[in-house]
C-alpha cells in the first residue's frame, strides 16, 4: 500500500482532523499527536491551504474537547472562527445557486451541479463541513451560447465570450475545451460552465460526464440534479489526479466515501471504473487515501502502485505536494511539468494529439490576434508570437532595490 507520509507531525495530525466520520480510534490519535506540541501556526497554515477548515475545526474540538493546553485552544479558537465565516459564505453561496439555476432554466438550459454543495450535503449531512469554492455546473455542449447570455444577465463577467466567437472558434472551443469561467464580482463568487468532464476530449471518463442519469439533492424549496454517487466519486478521483492534488480538499471528499467502504463494495467500485477508463485514476486514489487518510479494507481489483499509469500519477504528486512542503497552489506547478504529465498519462495519439492543440490553439490568441475563419489554421504559426505578448503584458514588477 502507499504509505507517502512526509515525517512532519503537523501534516500527520491534519491527516488525523481530516478523516471522516471520525472515530474513537482517530480522536485517540489526534490526542497523541498534539501531546507531541507540534507547530500550531504551520498546521494551521496547511489546514487553511487545503481548503478543509470546518472538518477539521469540527474534529479537533470535538478530540480535544477541554482538555487542550493554552496554545492548542488558541488554534481551536481560530478555525472555529473561520469556520463560522465559512458556514455563513456556503448559506450565500446556496441562495446565489438558487438564483443561477432559476436564471437558467428561465433561458431553457438545464443544468447539473457538479461537486459543491450537494457533494457537502450526501458526505457530511452539514453543508458548513465543506468549505464553499466555486459554483459548477454541467450543460449540454449545445446550449453554450444560450447559457452564457443567461450568466451574464445575472451580473457575471467571464474569461471568453462564446457569444462573440465566429462560428469556426466556436465550434473549436466547444469540441476542444470544456468550460467557461465566470466570476461575479458583487457576490465574490466564481462560477464554471462545463460542457465535458476533462479538457481533453479523448481523456478516458467523459461518458462520467455523458451519461443522462442524475441524483436528486434537496435543499429546502430547492431541488437540483447532481452525477450519481459513484460517477461522482470516480469524476473526484479523475479530476484530483489531473490536478496532482495540489489541495487535498477533494482527496478529504473521497476518504469520506470509501474509508468505511467493504470489499465487495470496492471489488464493485474498481469494476465501474474499469467500464468508464479510469481504473489508474481511482487506484492511485485510493493508494493515497490508504496511506494518508485510512480505509477499513481493499480490492484485489485495484491496480497496484507499479502500474505504470499509477506511478506517474505518483511522480506528478511528488513534484505537486511532497517537493514543495504539501504548500504550492496550483499557479506555481510550471506549465511544462504539467503537460509532461498530461502526455505521459495516456498514450493514445488521438489523446496526445488534443494535449498539443491546447497548446497551439490558445482561446485567449483569438482576443489578441483576431483572424477570420478562413485564417484559423495560421494560429499555430502565430502561437508563439502571442506567448512572447501574453509574457510581456503580464510580466511582474520586478522589486525596488533597497
């Protein structure tokens, strides 16, 4: 099993505060661990950096309780308190989702809820456990357009416009990328429109995404679709992977799922993703969940860590978390590292072939560089021209001498 744990007693409680639900045997380690006076500023720098403050504010209290020494208490204190401020932004977070959903289905656009809060409702029972994040919501690829005119009529600004693409970027932008980034600045809120699963079409788990069926999830007078549970869970695993994990927020939602899960369970589990693609994805996963956050048992149908897809999903971790002191947001991953993972997690040309029209094809030249239709095909000649703009527009002061 993979046991990658860093020797930091600060990261080893916060995996102890992290699991979920906690038991006995967790609030006796949790104990131990802060018996050993570990570096209270720098656990809760991780705590806050991995967006995961209301679980682990719950299950600190709740292991401590009255007995914590003085500086101990001060931490408790403090997550606490950002916890409350948490609940009240996911209490705003639910109405502005109401709102987009109304405004939506109000234009003729149905949408699904991908993550958030309905994902904080079925694994915590208590929407203020998850931290709030982004609003994502899944529609069909048709009713891009439709559904941007409708988002910016509710006060969103977003990155592109498909609304002003030609019909040639357009169409480009729908086949080969899979989302548009909206924020709404009055609310501080961002929202992201999806259309697909993963950036990369050919990427194996888009019929996760393809597929009609959907869970209904309560929430007051409000009733929302969301993925089923398991495609859910395999979409998490998929998409922590891609993303090296850099925040263990999403990796903390799957140990809540699985840790209790038993072996049939999981022989069911590896089977499904089997099906969708993404056996590497989900035994990675769980390989990581096993070692930092706990499991009850395991699936001799899951890869094992020499596979060579899941050794690269490891090596993509190391450079994303263990190299940088489990502290780098995703900005600070180069570019090149990242790509250099995406290429060597599949190997199929139509898969690789996507990975370099990313590249070449940038949405953001079309803005920079406007060409009609008929001089589409010369944007990868001009890709490196825009980089080199891109670059100089948005190079960093660079500090006074002093």
């Amino acid at each position: 099993m993979h046991e990658r744990r860093a020797n930091d007693l600060e990261l080893e409680l916060l995996f102890a505060c992290a699991r979920w639900p906690q038991r006995d045997a967790d609030r006796l380690l949790v104990r131990e661990l802060t018996a050993r006076q570990p570096e209270w500023s720098r656990f809760l720098q991780l705590v806050k950096h991995h967006r995961i403050v209301p679980v682990v504010s719950r299950n600190l209290h709740q292991a401590l309780a009255d007995t914590a020494a003085a500086d101990a208490q001060q931490a408790i204190a403090e997550l606490r308190q950002q916890a409350a401020a948490n609940a009240m932004t996911t209490l705003r977070l639910l109405s502005e989702l109401k709102r987009v959903l109304v405004g939506l289905n109000a234009a003729g656009v149905h949408a699904r809820v991908l993550k958030g809060l309905p994902l904080a409702q079925a694994l915590f029972g208590d929407v203020s456990l998850r931290s709030p994040g982004d609003l994502d919501l899944l529609i069909d690829p048709q009713h891009i357009v439709l559904a941007d005119r409708a988002i910016r009529a509710l006060g969103y600004t977003g990155l592109f416009e498909p609304e002003r693409f030609s019909p040639k970027q357009l169409a480009y932008y729908r086949a080969h990328w899979k989302d548009v980034t909206y924020i709404n600045r009055t609310e501080g809120n961002e929202l992201d429109l999806h259309w697909r699963c993963f950036r990369n079409p050919a990427m194996p788990g888009a019929s996760l995404c393809a597929n009609s069926s959907a869970q209904m999830v309560t929430f007051g007078g409000l009733r929302l679709e969301t993925l089923p549970t398991r495609d859910g869970l395999l979409y998490l695993c998929v998409h922590g992977a891609l993303d090296g994990w850099v925040y263990l927020k999403p990796l903390v939602d799957v140990a809540a799922q699985v840790r209790g899960m038993t072996e049939q369970e999981l022989d069911e589990l590896a089977e499904l993703a089997q099906g969708h693609g993404v056996l590497p994805e989900l035994s990675a996963t769980l390989l990581l969940v096993h070692g930092w956050l706990a499991m009850d048992y395991w699936s001799s149908r899951l890869l094992p860590e020499t596979h060579r897809t899941v050794r690269h999903i490891f090596a993509y971790v190391t450079e994303t978390l263990e190299t940088r002191g489990f502290q780098a947001s995703r900005e600070q991953i180069p570019i090149l590292t990242t790509l250099r993972f995406e290429w060597g997690l599949r190997r199929s040309s139509r898969y690789r072939r996507e990975v370099v029209r990313r590249v070449l094809y940038r949405a953001r030249m079309w803005q920079t560089i406007p060409l009609p239709d008929w001089l589409f095909w010369a944007y990868p000649v001009l890709s490196p021209l825009e980089w080199v703009l891109f670059r100089i527009r948005h190079r960093r002061p660079r500090a006074p001498n002093v």
